[in-house]
C-alpha cells in the first residue's frame, strides 16, 4: 500500500491507520519482551546452561519479534494476536524457565537430546506458520479491485439474517428452559466450582459426564452468538421497528442468559475469555489499530499476571492460593505443561512410532465408539498413560499431536496452511471493516481468541466444541451479493449504522 502526502507522517489514515510504525512502540515491545521479561525468568542464582536452552533462545526471539510486529502494527490482526501470544508466553517463555532450572509442572522427565528434539519441533512448526502467512500475504499484495473473491472472502462476506439470528434467540432461549431445569442442582449448577462437578461424578469421563458436557456446549455456543449477533445486525434503512422491539426484548434475556452459561465458575478459562474478546471487539470504534493495540496490550498483561489465578473457581478450597513469581508459575504450574507435553511425545514417538490414523480421530471425533471400537484415543490421555501419571487431564499441543501423526513434515504442513489460513482471515475482515453485519465481524474475532484452546490440545477434547463454535453463525447468516473491492489507495467508506441496542455499549 503506497501513502500520499496528503497524509503527514505520524497522522491516521481515515479508517484509523497510521501509515508506519511507531519506532518508540517497536522499541518498547522489543526491549520488554525480549529483554526484561526473559531476564527477570533466569535464576538469580545461575542458569543450567545446555544446547537446548541456546535453541529456547531462539524460540523466544522468534515468538518476541513476531508478537511484537502484531502489536505495533497498523492494521488489526486478531488470527496473528492469539496465536503468537500463545506461542510466546507458552512456548517461548515458560519453555525457557523450565529449561533454565531443569524444573517442569509434571514428574515425567526426559534426556537433553529429547529437549532438543522438542524445541527443533516447536521451532518447525512457527517456521512454517511464519512462511504460510507470508504466501498469504503476497497473494494479497496481488489482487486487485477487479479479482474475484476467493472461498475465505465469500465466506466471511456473508450477512446475518435477521429471521435467522430472531430464531436462534428463541432456541437458546428455549434449550435454557428445557435443559437448566433438568440438570442435576438446576441453575445453581453453573455456579458450582468444576472440581465439585468432578467429585460429584458429572464430569468423569462416564457416558452420564460426555451427555452433560454435549449439554452444557449446546447452551453456551448458541446463548453466544445469539447476544453476539444481536450486536451485529445492522439498521434496514426502510425501517425495522418490529424488529427493533424484538431485539430490545432478547437483549436482557440473552444477557442474563449468558452470565449463567458462560460464566467463570463453571466454563473454562479459555472459553470465558473468548466470550469476553469477541464481545468486545464487537464495539465498532474498539477494532481501529489504536484502539487495538491499546487492548492488546492489556490482553498481554492479563495472560502474564491474571491468568495463572484465574482459575480460583474452579477449585473448592481456594485458600491453597498464592501469589508467587512468574518464574514458579512458568515451572510448577500444570497450565503451562505445554513444552513438557511435547517432550512427552517426542519420547513416545521414538518408542511407538508415528500414528498417521490418528489424524482421524478428531476429524471424526463424531462417530461414538461402539461403532469404532479402535477409535484413537485423546493425544492428552494418551501422554498421561506413558508418563504414567493417574491424572488425565492433560494438554497435548498441536505441534505433538501433528508430530505424532507423521513426524516433522506433518508439522511443517499442519501449520503452513494454519499460518495461511489465519493471515487469509485477518486480511479478508481488514478489507471488509467497513461492512456491517458481515460473518467477519463475528467469527474471525471469537477464532482467533479460542485459537489459544486449539494450539493447547487436545484435539479430540476441543474439536466438538470447536466446530460447534464455527457452524452456528454459519447457520444465522447468509450468502451476500458481491460489492465492489475498495482500491487500496482510496479511503474506506464510512461504515454503515449499527443497530442501536439499549445497553450494548456500542456505538452508532
């Protein structure tokens, strides 16, 4: 994109871009993430230096550069956001704590030629994410106004549907009703901490467990993005008072519908955040680069300080809580078993072989089975019983799970077309900012926060919830005509009027 004079340097563009980075911005990020926090991680008392940890080094940088190239940038890329913050926070800097004292969350430990092998895994797979997004980006520099969209675009083009988001409404309004009563406490269930779920034999593992987990998604996904595509729906310019009346009644009922659904104490973390993100980001003055990089800064001071509390509900004795050092945490905190997990694999790799029919197990996570009685089993559990642990409820990343199915390739693969995808996504909702009521305003934020679910593992745990995730809003939206590509050097167009919904807290 080439800038004109008419636009000083240091000023915004119309649609809210600067044309350069900030130098002083670059400079921070760049000193905070790959200096202070690095250091402040080393023991003071001396580092157990090894090949692996000279290799960790540049793991770290590589996630710190390219984080700090999504944070100072001057258009909104929410794909690349999610998932170099989980890569630099689980694989950069958590890694090279563990590393650095030769301490992990679990008892499993391996050799250093096995912590090698798990960095040079790590490191393939954001190589090959890295080399995706940037044919993806070259393939954008090409088109021009005249080029058809291609399948990403025409997806994320598509309008939401009033009658369709009306009906929506209703269903999750009328699975509340039929479903929160019936369940085993009722609606004080969704207040109940998960480990007194656990004890109480509702998530288990059992088949009674599996039905109030399809349950539980089947409320939560669609009391999501009904209050989500409420927010959406743009104003018919003939007028649509019935309509208006009806969105103002849901409004109340959808919100109160999820702080009982989607709540803290009894959602995952992860999914919570989502939630919150993509609700967030549905205020249309709150997805300018600024306004984007203010947030994601404070999205990266949430996931370093808040997150390793943020579990606080999910245990009934919360008294066992303290506040240590980010190092302790990075090192005996399970929620950062990623490296660890991967080392797991690595090592059961080389004394089981790969497994390419495993790939099919979340692809068909579907199939129950009594029907596939050799179904394979979740990557998680599947490292917990060569560990040896008797806890089962473990991640497994997808840089493991893609070793496991066929080794180093399966890797390069896995994550060049997810580097691909995501960069195809962040451009296509860039250019189509300026349209409202879009797929793009919805899915491409509520991905890529739950991308951070999808990296961790593992995928046959996630992958139900998942596609649940992605074809609801599939279902509430429908195909648009084709409008015109804006030339590139053209201001954007003033964005059309959102409906104006009592207590939204958006914008007009």
């Amino acid at each position: 994109m080439s800038f004109q004079m008419k636009y000083p340097p240091g000023k915004e563009l119309p649609g809210g871009e600067a044309p350069v980075r900030s130098a002083v911005a670059v400079s921070l990020w760049a000193l905070a993430l790959l200096v202070l926090l690095p250091v402040l991680l080393l023991p003071s008392g001396g580092t157990r230096l090894s090949v692996a940890l000279a290799a960790q080094a540049v793991v770290l940088a590589h996630t710190g550069v390219a984080l700090v190239r999504v944070l100072t940038a001057t258009t909104v890329r929410l794909v690349a956001l999610g998932f170099w913050v989980f890569a630099y926070i689980w694989l950069g800097l958590a890694p090279l704590a563990q590393l650095a004292t030769d301490t992990y969350p679990w008892p499993y430990r391996t050799g250093q030629s096995t912590a090698l092998t798990a960095v040079a895994v790590v490191e393939l797979g954001l190589l090959a994410h890295t080399a995706g997004a940037a044919v993806a980006a070259r393939r954008e520099g090409t088109r021009t106004a005249a080029s058809s969209p291609g399948p990403v675009e025409r997806l994320l083009s598509r309008r939401l549907a009033p009658w369709r988001l009306l009906s929506l409404c209703g269903l999750a309004l009328a699975l509340a009703v039929l479903l929160v009563p019936g369940q085993p406490g009722g609606v004080s269930a969704y207040f109940i901490s998960r480990q007194a779920l656990h004890e109480a034999g509702i998530a288990d593992g059992s088949g009674d467990a599996f039905m109030a987990s399809l349950r539980s998604w089947s409320l939560s996904v669609p009391a999501f993005w009904a209050l989500a595509g409420l927010l959406h729906v743009p104003r018919v310019p003939g007028g649509d008072r019935v309509l208006r009346g009806v969105r103002r009644l849901l409004l109340p009922l959808l919100l109160a519908l999820n702080v009982v659904v989607n709540n803290p104490v009894s959602k995952p973390r992860f999914w919570v955040g989502t939630v919150l993100m993509a609700l967030l980001f549905s205020v249309p003055r709150l997805c300018r680069p600024r306004a984007f990089r203010a947030i994601a800064a404070a999205l990266m001071a949430t996931v370093l300080l808040v997150f390793p509390y943020s579990d606080y509900f999910r245990y009934n004795d919360r008294e066992q809580f303290t506040v240590v050092s980010l190092s302790a945490q990075f090192t005996a905190n399970g929620d950062y078993d990623a490296f660890q997990q991967v080392q797991t694999g690595v090592d059961l790799a080389r004394d089981e072989g790969f497994a390419p029919l495993n790939a099919l197990g979340p692809a068909l996570f579907w199939v129950p089975r009594s029907v596939w009685p050799d179904k394979p089993d979740d990557t998680g559990i599947a490292l917990a019983h060569y560990a040896g642990y008797d806890f089962l409820n473990l991640s497994a990343p997808l840089w493991i799970e893609s070793y496991l199915w066929a080794g180093p390739p399966a890797v390069a693969a896995v994550f060049f077309l997810l580097g691909a995808a995501g960069r195809r996504m962040d451009d296509v909702r860039h250019r189509l900012r300026g349209r409202t009521g879009i797929l793009a305003a919805l899915l491409v934020p509520a991905f890529a926060f739950y991308q951070m679910v999808f990296l961790r593992g593992s995928l046959l745990g996630i992958v139900g919830p998942l596609t649940l995730l992605l074809a609801v809003p599939l279902l509430i939206t429908t195909r648009s005509a084709r409008a015109p590509r804006p030339v590139p050097s053209a201001p954007p167009a003033a964005p059309t009027r959102p409906a104006q919904i009592p207590g939204t807290g958006g914008h007009p």
